[in-house]
C-alpha cells in the first residue's frame, strides 16, 4: 500500500519520502528502493522518523503546502512535468501508534482473513491497541477481499462501522505477476512455470496464508509450506532445514519440487538463497490492487486521497 499511494503521488507530480523503521534488516524498504529506484522517491529508515524526517528535509527541502492541491489537481499531466526533488508528501509506514508525528491522513489496513487477531493486544495478540482506535481513522481498506468469503466481510464491514459510521471503506488484494530466478532478479518468468509443479513456499511474513494461497492459485500440482516467523532473518541452519523439506517433497511426489518466496524474503539477504543451488529457487512478485468492489475501485480510491489531502493541504 505504502508503494501503491507512492506511485499515485509520483504520477500527480509530487516526490514523496516514505519513513519507515526498518525491521528484519530493512526488508520492506530494500524492497521498496529496488521497485521505486531511478524516481523520485525518497525512502527514509530510521527508529526516530521525525529526525529521520529532519535530515531529508534538510537536504531537499519541501513544497509549500498550499501548492499541493494544484499537484493533484494537474496529475493527469504529471507524466510531462518536471518533478520537483522537493519533498511534496510524506508516508509513513506501519505507523498509526508513532504518536511523536502528526499527520493529515490516517489509513488503516485490515486483514480481510483475520482482521482482529484473538481481539488482545501485544504481547497477548497482535493487536497494538485497542479496536476503538478505528475512531481515529478515516479511511479503512479491508486487504485479501478476493480470498474471503461475503458473509465475512459483511461481518468485518458491521464491526468497522460500528465504531465509525460514515468512514470511507475501500477493498484490495495482492494480484501475481511473475516470478524470478534467486540468482537473476532482472529475470521474468511467468506464473505458468508452477503449473503443475510440486512447489514448496518458504516465507517470514506476517501471514503467510495469502501467499501459499496465491501459488496453489497458479494451479501447482502439490503446495507445501515452511513458515519462519515475521521479518526472520535467515541462517545457514535455515537454509538446510528449506533442502531437507524439499528433499522430503521430491520423495512424496517423485518429482523435484521448486522453492518460491516473497520478495521481502528476497530482500532481506539474496545471497543466502543462492545457497540451495541444488534446487530452482524463485520469487513471486505481486501487485496491490485496490478491488472494484461495491461501488469503488482504484480511481474512487485516489479521488478519496485526493479530496481528504486538499483539504488539509487548504485549511493548514
């Protein structure tokens, strides 16, 4: 998502810095630089983001607040204009309870296939407050809609609403694209190299269950997983752990099972993967998309941004 509403602020002629923590060894933002590189967005990592904040300001200063409705208002032309390196917007990762910034715009993702956890908070569940903190948003998109059933998210939409009446719900899901060979990012292969395949998917993500999801989607003929937890940092003993379950894969299914990963997986150390040479080992790329869903799709989404930015772009 952080990618997503940076492509759109990019195309309606704004540079926008991304700040963000950098967990696991800065995975997401190593993903992020590899997909935005050659832009003009900047990425910012950092436990204190406001100092963090500080530097890039300082370094490319920053755009009159008042300009930015006229940014958004000529995007359609933001492919010809000359994009400013001053920072127009700043996004900020994961970062609803980083109460030491303010900010315009609070959106808040929710996991369509399992929104609330067990309902307690760290270090119970993963929840990292309360659910009336959905008060404070304004606006909500309920992530994996394709991957649930409708009863569901009838059931998630009540909830949100219960908290917030009026607040602007909009839906998404990760689409496949391609994959890539570990020892060649600039490749591209097509999702049809797991069709019919033994595959084994190996992830440290925060739920994996999409992901396996989406390869037995490719029409695999025999899907196995091995989960680490979130933002796990893989070692040696990992990576013998990865060939002796695809060693027991390929004796159960009599074929030689290849190994796909997410590209935050990737991203956290490319090297070590290249270490299962005995086996193809590939990435799955994928896409956010915002669903056309209800009434709603990617254009009433950004129009949504668009309207909520101005306005607080006019009255600050």
């Amino acid at each position: 998502m952080v990618e997503y509403i940076s492509q759109f602020l990019v195309d309606s002629g704004l540079s926008p810095l991304i700040l963000t923590r950098g967990y696991g060894g800065g995975d997401e933002a190593k993903m992020l630089k590899r997909h935005l590189q050659g832009g003009p967005v900047k990425i910012g990592v950092g436990a204190n983001r406001a100092s963090t904040a500080a530097w890039f300001f300082e370094k490319y200063g920053c755009v009159d607040p008042s300009s930015i409705r006229s940014f958004f208002d000529l995007h359609e032309r933001a492919e010809a204009m000359n994009i400013s390196q001053k920072i127009g917007v700043v996004v900020l990762d994961d970062g609803m309870q980083h109460w030491s910034l303010s900010r315009d715009l609070e959106i808040v993702m929710l996991n369509g296939m399992n929104p609330w956890g067990n309902g307690h908070l760290v270090p119970l569940g993963p929840l990292r407050e309360p659910l009336v903190a959905l008060e404070r948003a304004d606006i909500v998109v309920v992530h994996h809609v394709n991957l649930i059933t409708k009863q569901s998210l009838r059931d998630i939409e009540n909830f949100i609403q219960g908290f917030k009446k009026s607040i602007p719900i909009f839906y998404s899901n990760m689409v496949p694209k391609f994959l890539f060979d570990v020892n060649n990012a600039k490749s591209h292969l097509a999702l049809e190299a797991l069709r019919c395949a033994s595959v084994l998917c190996v992830s440290a993500i925060g739920f994996a269950d999409a992901f396996v999801k989406s390869i037995v989607m490719t029409g695999a003929r025999y899907v196995d997983r091995l989960d680490f937890s979130d933002h796990h940092l893989f070692e040696a003993q990992d990576v013998e752990t990865m060939r002796r379950r695809a060693k027991g894969l390929e004796q159960k299914t009599n074929s030689k099972p290849i190994i796909v990963l997410t590209e935050k997986d990737y991203d956290r150390d490319p090297d070590i993967l290249k270490c299962l040479d005995s086996y193809t080992v590939l990435v799955l790329c994928s896409e956010l998309q915002i669903t056309h869903f209800r009434g709603t799709d990617g254009d009433t989404y950004k129009s949504t941004l668009t309207r909520v930015a101005a306005k607080f772009c006019v009255s600050n």
